[in-house]
C-alpha cells in the first residue's frame, strides 16, 4: 500500500543517512547510493539516501532513488555566506530534506521556516524528534514526515522498535492527533528485518537508518534484509 | 474569573518583561516592580514582572507579587557555567519563566526539557511563539502558558489585538485543538488598555508587554489603565 | 611577486565568493565560475572562487582555477548530520575554505580547532575577521590568510581601502606583529579596480569579494577592471 | 608583588568558580563566599568567587572579596531578553566576569565585543582558553586576564600545571609575545597547594578553580592550602 508524498518520494521508506561517515563520503557515497538503488530495484521497496552536502549532485546524478538534504536553513536567497540554501539543494538534485537531526537539532522557529520553505520550493520535508512531545510538536508544524528517533538509542545496536516500542506507537497516536497527514518514521538502533517490520507494525511509514547500513560489513546484504521485511509487513 | 496556575500565579495577568531596558536595570528594576506591585492592589488585577537575571532576588524580596525569570537553560545541577540553573532562579525567588522568548530562541527539544525541568521543580512556565503553527507546536510540549508574539510588531506600538486579530484569535483555536489545557497570552505592540481589552475579548487571558509600560514615561499611568481595562472585559 | 601558499593557491588573488546568491547558485554558479576562470587566463591574476557547499563539485569539475568553500565543521569523520566535513568538501574539488564569513561567525575555540583540520588534510585556510583586534587574534591560530572585512561596509559599495584604510593597514601591521606568514585579505564594498589596487598599497595580497562581482551587470567586466588594476600595482 | 588589575582585583589571585553546582547554589553560595572571604582575610591572599548570576547580589551584598560573574553578553540597554547585560552584574556587584568559559564558548567576534563592553564600563576581563594558540588569539583582543584550561583536565583533579606545564609555560610565552600587559592564570584538575605553587613557579598570576573547592568536603580546608601555597612562592 505505497502511497506518494511527491512525485519522487513514496512510502513505506528505508532512508538511508549516510552522516559525516568515511564509509558514506565522495566516491564511498556514490558506490553507497548505487547499492541502495539495486536493493530498491530488485524488492520494489522505496529507498531513499541522505548524502552529505557536497555530494548531493554526484549521487543525485548517477541514481534514480530519492536524494535527500541532511539539513538546509531557514533562508531564500541573498547573503548567507556557509548557510544551506534550499533552492542549492533542489538545484543539485535533492527532491527532500532532514531538518532538526539529533546531531543538528535546531530552533523550533527555524524548523517551522524551513518547513514553510519546502512547501515553497518543492522539497519533501522529513523532521527529526526526540520523543512523544517533541513529536506532537513538530506535527504541529505540518512536515511531510516526523522521525522519531530516541537520541539515547542512535548508533547502538539497540533498536528502539524493540527497546522502546511505547515511544514508537505512542508517536503515531499523539502525531495522528495533532495532524492525520503527517507521516511518521522511527530510527535509532536499527540493524536487522525484524526491526523495520516492528516499526511498520507500530504504525509507522518506515525507518530512518544510517550506521546500520553505512557502517555495515556487507550493506547490500543488510539493505536487501530490510527490504524484504518491509515488503512482507 | 481568576483562574489559579500555582499558589503565586493566576490569570487573566499582564506580564511585564524588563528586558534589558536601562529603565529596568538594578535599582530602576525594584522601582519599577513596585509600581507594577501597587497597579496589582489597587486593582485586584494580576501582574506580573520578568526583571534581567541579576535582578531577580532583589525584585522578589521586596515586591509580593509573582517574579518571573526571562530565560532558563535545559540543566540541572552540574558543570554548565555561565548557564541559567532552573533552581538558582527558583532560590533567587522566581515563581516562573519566560521560554523562547523572540529575542532568545532556543532548540525545540531545549525547549522540552525546559518546561520538563519547570515541572520539575515548580515553576510557571510561559513559552513565547511567533505565530499559529508555532504556537500549536508549543501545545505539544504541555507547558502552562502560550504567549504568542509576531515579531515584527514587537516594540511597534502596533497592538497585535488590532493589527492580527487572528493570528491572536487562529492561536487561541490551534492550542485548544492540540491541548485546552495551555493557557494563551499575546503581545507585541501593545500601548493602551483597549489592546489589552481586544486581546482578552479574542480569547487569550493576558498579555505580555514590554517597552508598553518599561518605556512609557509614566508607568503607573499606563499600567493603571492596562488593569482598569482588563477588569472590566 | 607571485607567492605560492600551497599547488592550487596563489596571491596575490582575488577570491569571490558567491555567497547564497541566486546570481552564484546551481547553474549561474557554474556559469559565473567561468567567467572567473576567463579572466584568470586572460590576465594572469589569480581568481579563486566560493560557491555553496552543493555546488562545489560541479564548479571544480568544470574549472581549474582554486575553489573554497565557504564554511567546514570542526569536525573528522563520524556522527555529525548536516554538518560540513573538510574531507567532504575536499573530495567534491575544494582546495580552500573560508572560516568565521560575517555571515557565519564561529566560535573561537572552533576556528582554532578548523584551521587545526585544513593543515591536516591541505586546504588553505582563510578566516575572516571584523576588525584589526580580531585580526590579529585570528593571526594567534596561524591560519594560511585572514580576510579582514568591516561588517558595517558590507555590501554597500563603499570599499573598506577607502572608507577605514587605517583598518585595512592596522590590519595587515597586527598581524605580521602576531604572526608574519600569515597574508592578509580585505574585502567589503569593493566594486571597482582603483579599491583593489588599494588594497595591495596598503599591504594585503588580495581582496575577498562578493556582490560587486556576482551582482555586477557585466561581472566579466568588472572582474577584468579588478584583475587588471591587481596587475599593475 | 601583588599587582593591583582595578581598585577591587589584585593578583596573584584563587578564583573559585562556582558553576552551577548544588554545592555553589542559592543559600550554598553565600556560604561558600564567606569561607572564602575568611580564608582571604586569614591569609592575606586574593580570592574572588563566581557564582551563579541570579546569586551576584546575594553574594556580593554579602561579602568584600571580588565578584565574578560567569558569563556576560556582547549587549548594551536595549532589547535582549535573557541575554546579560554587563551594567545589570556591575550594578548587581560583580567588579569582573568570566568570558568564554569551556562550558560556554563563544564566538570569536563577541568575546571580542564583550572584552570592549568589560572596558568601557569598568569590570576585570577574564577569557578563558582552551590551548595555547588559543590563548595567544585571546591576547590579541587585550582583555585583562587569560585563564587556559585545557577542556580534557577540567574535573578530574590531574592538575594542568603537573600534567601538562608545558601548556602552562607555553601560554605564558605566547601571551607575553602578543601582548605582555596580559595576565595569565590556569585552571583544570586543580586539587591541592602544591598544585597551585607549581602553577605560579611555571608564570601564571593564579588559578581558576571549581569542583577542586566548590565539591570538597571541607573547602575551606583545601582553600587555605592553596592559599598558603600561593603565598610561599
């Protein structure tokens, strides 16, 4: 039961955030992407990518699968020397864009400015939490998405689906009351099926993920063991 | 029709922020809190004052009236020098604390732990928003007050009563939906006791106001009126 | 008198930076990247150029004059979401940065740490600073180049070298008294040859500009008056 | 060979920073000075406290030894809710301040702007820094004191001027080189007398201190040791 957010952006999704790792940097983010895009293909299962900016138009260029922003500012153009522009990201290939991260939380102004702004320009709009309240929070503010992600679970093996599934469901409650349109996701600790078929249990759209796939001995094995357990849910 | 907050706080109320005005500085900051004390008794009216953070305790041991914190930061005790103790202005005599205020935006998720921290250990907590949408955003997070203030009127003297009836109005609507129980101030731009009149009459219980009355040449005039006119809605 | 601060970079130069223009964005950025390249050749001055962080790649795939970014993270690879990673701008074609732009003011514990970072892994470094006490600061971390700019002469047209060419003189005796290896730029309001020809009389080795080139009518034009005027002095 | 910085700080001087410890808060902190005002009395060395700034008053009413506060802001009278005016901790009782704390570091241009703030109102500059480069940057900005700490030590009672002199030295060196009028002091793991001896033997005017007196079981115990250290080199 996919359903399209835009016309590049479908749910359920594996999105991919490839961080600042080496293992999802230049040459390493494109080889990352392709896989990424060959797992798609062969499972039928959307999969995203959030690569870090200056790679953005090398992955965006060399793969069909959505291209995601980790991050942009609140700003149009003008003179905002280091800032991330969203129309620069749009340009070079990004059809959306994280806001808020773990690693980039930022001010609940600026988040609604720069969810207006992707209503604007075109960009699918996937904001981060922290928890239950912050997550009715953000719904508030009318994003595509909300990824809830426990900052206390990300990067430990630990997959919140299992460790934490109260915050999991009990986001999609307190998101569908604020505001039925918006999509929910979860990630922190995610690294095997079973815990992305969990999330879509819970009630979400699909995962946010980065070590356990980018820092995967094998990702396409990984990746293909995360499809499969999203299509069979 | 009062409504009690907590033992030392009850609305409808007109919060006075200091800022950092020189009319609200040191010894101008005790003067002025008299005056704001003095309005209070003469007119049964709430009101409350928000002087700078060194000011705290000497505003609060020789006024009754509630004392408010201008800002808090998400700690507790520990090593965060240079930070504001949420306990330190408690101790100092605050019975509360503007958050997010315009002129001191923070971090969505700082703005939870803030008004977690606030329930912690019994403080009023005000957070400020500058339109609908943030506002309902800030519902989420359950604190005790809403004072939404588009920042572009802010020290105008263009009352938001008058010039935005419905952002006042749409905000008072999109915090009910998402949470009835956060109570709505507004401000911005507010000079005389029909602004104070108008944002009552739009459903919010009080007003935050600041250069209105720190800045006025006679305070106590202004103040005066500012009370007359909210007892009588 | 041509110095070689590393293979890719030369002064004197005249570095534009693009800022988030839309004149210096996506395609237009590529565009105007060669108008800088044709004027480099032509005239054999060097011309550096900074685009955003999405377009660095496309430009320094299509150019062979020095390109910047225009702001990296204090940071090496790992869990840092939507923050800029000096290998990630290196690998997109990068071989310099700007650092602390007035648009994008840093911590100063952070310039040392990013200065630290560009040594290590060979990008020329250039922070930018507000006047001649922070210049000689800067000069402290022993940065590549510090580009002293007047906030205040931002954008404005008014050309520091002539405006405050007391603070560009300052600029350049503080910081050879702090450090003598460091080279100093000036920038703000710089729109015509005879400022930058001013600003090599009043000892930099080069100018940092943004809107008197990117915003120019005919930016060929005014860059060939510019590099023709470094030429002669 | 005390040396007087203003009519209320002379150095050689203790500096006990109060973070935001239980141990430093509210009541605790009017205790805490007191015990340091005894031991300054008893010893005829300079000892000043940092307290919390909702606690300058308290404090400062209380006691005769300089007051520090932790933290100002780059701000004059004005608009800046919950920021920190200078003129509100002077007239609070503060005769200096910290600035750039490694639990509060700041940007490059505002300590810059605050040291200026500090010396046109008349309160003790004291910039913390991280490193040696660091602190040569600081002395460029000619503030009346730099406190290096390195971040790694700060806590864990190894004390910077016997595990790492030769940052100590090195500091003293490099800020003698940029501007000799600076005075330095050190801090970081600063447990015992003749850690503090050995602090003055290596050039410094003085330590900055906090958990080594703030969390010990009899502070003022461990404060006379480091005053009688101090006094005997």
């Amino acid at each position: 039961m996919a359903t399209q957010i835009s016309s590049k952006v479908q749910v359920p999704i594996i999105l991919v955030n490839f961080k600042t790792y080496a293992e999802g940097t230049g040459k390493k983010a494109l080889e990352l992407a392709k896989i990424c895009e060959k797992v798609g293909k062969e499972t039928d299962v959307s999969v995203g990518v959030a690569p870090q900016l200056p790679d953005i138009s090398l992955v965006a260029n060399a793969v069909s699968i959505p291209v995601f922003s980790q991050h942009i500012d609140p700003i149009s153009y003008g003179s905002f020397t280091g800032h991330v522009l969203p129309e620069a990201v749009k340009a070079a290939g990004a059809v959306g864009t994280l806001i808020n991260h773990s690693e980039r939380r930022l001010k609940l102004a600026d988040i609604d400015a720069i969810v207006s702004r992707t209503q604007e320009i075109g960009l699918v709009s996937v904001v981060c939490s922290n928890n239950m309240d912050v997550s009715a929070a953000v719904a508030g503010l009318r994003p595509d998405m909300v990824a809830v992600e426990p900052p206390e679970l990300i990067g430990t093996g630990i997959p919140v689906s299992k460790a934490k599934p109260e915050v999991v469901s009990g986001t999609v409650e307190a998101v569908r009351r604020v505001n039925p349109d918006v999509i929910v996701l979860c990630g922190a600790g995610i690294t095997r099926g079973e815990d992305v078929a969990a999330a879509l249990r819970l009630g979400t759209k699909g995962v946010l993920v980065a070590s356990g796939i980018v820092k995967a001995k094998d990702p396409y094995s990984v990746l293909l063991e995360f499809a499969d357990a999203m299509s069979k849910v």
